[in-house]
C-alpha cells in the first residue's frame, strides 16, 4: 500500500495478474463441514499449529507478528506463512488444488470468485454458536460482498473510506484556509489552481506553465477504483453497476461526467499529476512533500505517519460532488475448507475481529470493523483522523461480480488511459460496457 500498496491495490495491482487463474486452479467443490468437523488436513508446522496465511511487504511483517502475541500468549500457536501480493494470488490456488492451503486465509475482493469452488469453510455455523459475536457489534457493508449463496466465506477484519489529506505548510506559506468537511469539488479545484506551481513559479493559469517540470501540486488524486473514481461517481449521483453487478453502467452520462472530472483534474487544469507523472514519486507526491493535497484512501495513513517527517499535515472527509458519496471497502479473514483444526482456526479469526481490533485501530493498519474498536484508530496522529468516521453514513460496498479479475484487468487499463489522456472518457467507458457485459452475465 507505495509502502502500502501491495495491501489495498486490488485494481491497480490486478492488472499484472490474468483473469482466469482463480477458477482454472481452484479443486472441485467440498462438502462445507459444520463447526468442529474437519476433512482433508492441510500440513502444519507442528500438531495444533495454525497456519495463518498473509500478504505482506517487508515492512509490514512487525505488525502481524505483534498483532498476534496476544493470541499466542494464550497458549495457542501461530505460524504465518508471508508472501507479496503478485505471489499470493499465483501460489493460493494451487494450494487450494492440493489441499494445502493455511488455515486461516487473507482474503481480498477476489473472494467470491472462490466460492463456486467449495474451498472456503462457511463461517455462519461458528458464528451461530459463538456468544461473543454479535452482528449488531459490526459495521455491516463489508460483510455484504463476502456472501455467496448464503454462506459467509470470509469475515472482514477492517474498512478503507477515503480522506483528503492537506499539507499545513503550504496551505499556510500561501495563506490559505485548511479544507474541512464543507468543501465541494470546485474548492478543491480552485484551491488546487493556487496551489500547483512548477520550476519557475508559474501556475496552471500561467501561460508559461510547465506542466513537465512541476515541483509543487495541488492535489494528488487517487486514480484506482477503490479510492479514486469510485466515489466521484457516487457522489454524482451514479452507479456504475446495475442489478445487483449483473449489468454495467459505465455509459451512463451521469457516470461519464464523474470520470471526466477526473480526467480534467489532470489533462484541462493540470492540477493533479497523472498515472505516469505519480510513478515519480513511488506512487506519492503528497508523501514526498510535493502536492498541497491529496484525495487518498486510509490505507495511506500508515505510510505517512511512518515516512512524513518534514512537515505537519491533516485529513478531513472527502470534498462531496451533488451529493456524499465514499467506497467503504474491506479485507477479510477466510477459513480453509481442508483445515483439519477448525475450531482453532476460528478462534484466531475470532481474536483478529474482537480483542485484537483495537491494536490494528491504533497502528493505523485499517479501520476497525468492531464499533467499539474505532477509538483506537480515530486518537491522533494526525489530529483530525477521528472526523472520518462520518463517512460510515453515507459508504457504498465494494461490488462483486462474475470474472472479477478479468474485469477489473480491463477496466483498469482503460481507466489509466483516460488520466494519461489517451483516451477520452465516454469512449474508453464504452469499450468498458461492452467488454465486460458479457462477462459479469456469465
């Protein structure tokens, strides 16, 4: 996720994968055994070990090594088996195919496309016994996308909503007001303006201006479904999938003006930097101290807090279109259909989503799904962090769909041809249309 990315990036990232290795690899159907029985066993380490299985950068291994020292401290013991992303989703299936997969399963928006498969256990039977679990205790959009045909395949763990981060210095050096949750898209646009310079000090507006050689933006917007397109078009009022993902809506005009304001952030008034122009930051102007603002996930709360140490900065809540509008997305843990010790498979499931939620709030890891937890991630740094939690009102599900990464292949390279302006955006959302209409009927 730059530090974060190989955590969050599930469009981004998915085009370096094919849209088919899921379902070619995956075993045939498994009978979903009820809470404490078992079928083929997948190895462990040791007799009782549960084999937790996670996609980590290097950096992040600390967190999930202390993340489970109170669940250890138990008596229970842990071995977690740490990939990259690129090789999690190649290696996950064939171990499904063999029978070998961890326990416990980090599991992503690709989750549904596993279901067919029969190779994640069902966690309602566990959960329907389990006293100190209480729906009514949870956020409750997340678990939307983790059904299939009525069985819980995987239990979210956290939530990603979207922030506008500001740089106080430069709002300050310029003299201008900080955004806060009254902004609109065109104060963030005016701001934007007057605060993108490049090497001789020209602005956008400028007639000089360099837009090659620019030293200061004003706003970094994400450029991915998750946290950047997604929630324009919801704020504009659109859907861009219609009956219930069975039927895209990408040509929708309503749709088609959210993805143009996008493209003009970039290609009319030169105020955000383009897929290309990112990759020389390592995906971050903002981090790197050369954007005033940026439109980003919560995912990027922790590489900030770790790496911004040249200057002080803060969030408040997405600037809102004709109406509010943000994608509330979210991670889950999954259970093994092979695993031979289910029971303390799902007591470490258990732990991540009850006692163990407040340590992912305060590290910055991710939103806790527990309400009672997000305390912990709302205290500072940065001061204002706890605002967010506003946008749980108004926070759409992540969609799922048939073919999901062959989907979500194509419709992230036509989008990155749009902000790279190779394409303009009612012509490369219609290719979308047609391209994947076919495939989400399927």
């Amino acid at each position: 996720m730059q530090n974060h990315i190989s955590r969050r990036s599930f469009l981004t990232l998915a085009a370096t994968t094919t849209g088919t290795f899921i379902l070619a690899a995956c075993a045939a159907p498994a009978a979903q055994p009820q809470a404490g029985q078992s079928s083929a066993a997948a190895p462990s380490t040791d007799a009782g070990t549960i084999r937790l299985g996670v996609w980590a950068d290097p950096d992040q291994v600390p967190f999930f090594d202390e993340w489970v020292k109170p669940f250890k401290e138990q008596g229970k013991e842990v071995n977690i088996e740490y990939v990259d992303w690129t090789t999690y989703w190649t290696k996950l299936p064939t171990q499904f195919s063999a029978g070998t997969a961890a326990d416990v399963i980090e599991m992503s928006n690709y989750t549904l496309q596993f279901g067919p498969q029969g190779v994640l256990a069902d966690l309602h039977p566990f959960m329907d016994v389990d006293a100190d679990i209480k729906m009514d205790n949870y956020v409750a959009t997340p678990f939307e996308k983790f059904d299939y045909e009525g069985k819980l395949i995987s239990f979210p763990m956290c939530l990603t909503i979207q922030m506008l981060g500001y740089n106080k210095k430069i709002f300050d050096d310029a003299g201008l007001a900080y955004p806060d949750n009254t902004w609109k898209w065109q104060d963030m646009v005016d701001t934007a303006i007057k605060l993108t310079k490049d090497a001789n000090g020209n602005g956008p507006n400028d007639a000089n201006f360099d837009v090659a050689n620019v030293i200061q933006w004003g706003v970094e917007m994400s450029l991915d479904e998750e946290s950047g397109w997604s929630a324009l078009v919801f704020q504009n009022g659109a859907e861009y999938w219609k009956n219930d993902y069975t039927e895209p809506n990408f040509t929708d005009p309503v749709v088609v003006e959210a993805f143009q304001f996008l493209a003009d952030m970039i290609n009319k008034y030169k105020v955000a930097p383009s897929p290309a122009a990112q990759a020389k930051f390592s995906g971050s102007a903002f981090q790197a101290g050369q954007a005033a603002m940026c439109r980003q996930g919560t995912y990027m709360l922790l590489p900030y807090i770790k790496n911004i140490t040249s200057f002080d900065w803060d969030v408040t809540v997405p600037p809102q279109g004709k109406t509010r509008g943000v994608m509330a997305d979210g991670i889950g843990w999954s259970m093994s259909n092979t695993s031979a010790i289910k029971d303390d498979a799902w007591s470490l499931i258990k732990y991540f989503n009850t006692d163990g939620q407040p340590y992912m709030g305060e590290a910055k890891f991710g939103i806790p799904i527990l309400k009672s937890a997000f305390d912990s991630f709302a205290s500072p740094p940065p001061a204002n962090v706890g605002s967010l939690n506003e946008e749980f009102d108004y926070g759409h599900r992540w969609p799922t769909y048939a073919n999901q990464q062959q989907v979500d292949d194509f419709i992230g390279q036509k989008t990155t041809q749009i902000f790279d302006g190779q394409a303009a955006p009612a012509d490369a959302l219609a290719e979308i249309q047609d391209f994947v209409a076919p495939l989400v009927k399927s």
